[in-house]
C-alpha cells in the first residue's frame, strides 16, 4: 500500500512540472500530460511521433470536473451514467473559456473526453488539479502496450516514469463515441455498441472508416506488429507464425493462443501482447485464424484488419 501511494506521489510530481509519464488504464497504457499545458501536451506528441493534427483524449475523474471545460447533453449524460468510468470515450463541445490547450483538440471545437476505470489511475486523477491528455502509450501507428515493460520498448529512457498497474484488462483501446450531432461510433473498442443502443434507446451511427480520416484510429496503416499479418487463415504458409482462438490438436509447430475456449475478451485482452511476442521470437509473418465478428470480435477484426494492411 505504502508503494501504491509513494508511486503516485512520484507520478504527481512529474505531471505538475509539465513532464509527461505513462499511466496504466484498463483498456492500453497512455502517455500523459497535463491538458492544460501546452508544454506537456507539446511532449506527448513529440514522445510519440504523432501528427499534430491528431488530437488527444483528455481523461477526467468524474463530470464534475469535466464541466467547465465541456457543454454536456443528454446523450451524455445517459452513456456516462451507464458505462462511466469505463473503456468508452465521448466527443463532445469543449466551451471556449476552456483552459484545454489548443495543441489537444488541434484547434477543433470539439473534445474527446474519457473516464478511466483503472483504480490506480483513478486515485491519480483524483490528486490532480487538471485533467490528462493521454494517447495510446506506442509510437504512432504502432501497437498499444497493455503493460509496462511495453512501454519500455516503445520509448526506452525517453519515458522517465511508468506507473505501473500490471496488465491492462480489456486489453484493446476504448469505444469512441461522436455525441455533437446524431449520436456516431468513430472507433470501435472495449464496449460492444449493440450496449450502446440499448441504453442511449435511440439510433447510433456507426462511422469508422471516415475518408475524412477525423481519427487515425481509423486509417489504413495503424495497430501495425511491424511484420506482414493476413487474417481469416485456414492453412499458415510455410514459417508463419498461426494465431488460434481455440485449443485443438494441430500438426504445424508454429501456432499460438489468443484464447484456448473461444473466448472473446481473453482474445482481446491478449491480442497486442501476443502480436508483441510473436515479432520479437522473429518471426517474419503472422497469420490469424478467423475470429467470430460479434461482441468485442469486431472490435479484434477492426484491428486486424487495420494491421492487415501493412
Ligand atoms: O483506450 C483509450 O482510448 C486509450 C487510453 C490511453 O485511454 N487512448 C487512446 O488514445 O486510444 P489514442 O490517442 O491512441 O486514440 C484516440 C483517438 C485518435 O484516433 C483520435 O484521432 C481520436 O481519438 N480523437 C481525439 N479527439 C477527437 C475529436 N475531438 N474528434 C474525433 N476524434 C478524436
Ligand atoms: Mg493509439
């Protein structure tokens, strides 16, 4: 217990001189800053190579710190009562007195706001006096970390601390939902959108592969292992490393788990370390067994199919 508070400490410590530090979620690890500062926010991007025009998810504790900065409707307020915190994200209108630096939205009215789950990271937020602007802890386009040692790889001694809150639950990146006009899935993720319809009980549109490109999540090259990965595959090729849902007697050598039952949300919750693994055993290709496209399913083949393209 003594650690979990002296890590925190630390972590405040860093965040209120501007630096930015990885924090665990239970979605993927994110690398945050204060979204109030323009240096911090200026490093988040720089850390991670990401295009400017990119903008930010800016986590909060609960609503009540989210008000000065938001305009909130009933949408919202029907999602965040029933999924908040959790692994899904809103957008909605940031207020022009705001104090969201500009670099975060990349000039937009608009904001992508969340409210994490993980208790460690809640109990940080709550000490803090602003939010944090936190993407996906990878260079851009690359995979996500579910745990810290990943981070590592990503950004070696760049990143100056990771707290540390152990493998990342969900294990793929939230469901963003656009609530400026018709309620809009931007991306798929950790919350299955037939949920969403039940309790928001009106039409939800579903807009991932925008060719506006409002969020890279949704462009072509993204979520990449870094080698070659079909997907749908029966029979591997020579020297592929096979990725199975389910546990079965098999010949090839080369194969690996994401779920021994079938199971969706291990599926999901193993998918980026997995892929992680798989490349750095130096494998040169990875093919992926196809995954039954229901629940969190379609949030893993959104992903694969995203990777696919590399
Ligand atoms: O689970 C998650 O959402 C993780 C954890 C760390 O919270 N974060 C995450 O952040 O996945 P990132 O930056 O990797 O992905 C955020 C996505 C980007 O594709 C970005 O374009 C989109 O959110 N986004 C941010 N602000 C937006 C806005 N105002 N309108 C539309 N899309 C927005
Ligand atoms: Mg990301």
């Amino acid at each position: 217990m003594k650690s979990v508070q002296s890590n925190i400490k630390k972590a405040k410590k860093y965040l209120d001189k501007n630096l930015c530090i990885a924090i665990p979620t239970e979605t993927v690890y994110g690398l945050a800053g204060n979204a109030y500062s323009k240096t911090a926010v200026e490093k988040i991007f720089n850390l991670k190579k990401r295009p400017k025009n990119n903008p930010l998810i800016v986590h909060y504790y609960n609503i009540n710190n989210l008000r000065k900065d938001c305009y909130i409707n009933n949408d919202f307020i029907k999602l965040y009562k029933k999924f908040s915190p959790g692994p899904i994200t809103f957008v909605i209108k940031l207020r022009k007195s705001s104090k969201i630096s500009k670099l975060v939205t990349n000039k937009q009215n608009t904001l992508a706001v969340r409210f994490p789950k993980h208790p460690l990271f809640r109990k940080l937020l709550k000490q803090l006096s602003y939010p944090l602007a936190a993407p996906s802890a990878n260079i851009s386009s690359r995979l996500s970390s579910v745990k810290a040692s990943d981070v590592s790889e990503e950004f070696g001694s760049k990143v100056k601390f990771i707290l540390n809150g152990g493998r990342s639950q969900i294990g793929i990146e939230s469901t963003i939902i656009s609530l400026i006009k018709e309620p809009t899935i931007l991306r798929l993720g950790g919350i299955d959108i037939a949920r969403i319809r039940r309790a928001i009980k009106k039409k939800v549109l579903i807009k991932i592969n925008s060719k506006k490109k409002i969020v890279p999540g949704q462009s072509h090259l993204h979520y990449s292992p870094g080698i070659p990965l079909r997907i749908n595959v029966k029979k591997p090729l020579k020297g592929e490393a096979f990725v199975l849902i389910k546990k079965r007697k098999i010949s090839y050598k080369n194969y690996f788990y994401l779920s021994k039952n079938n199971n969706l949300k291990h599926a999901a919750k193993n998918l980026y370390s997995l892929l992680r693994k798989i490349k750095k055993d130096g494998y040169k290709m990875i093919a992926v067994e196809k995954i039954r496209n229901s629940g969190i399913g379609k949030s893993i083949n959104d992903r694969l199919i995203r990777a696919s393209k590399f």
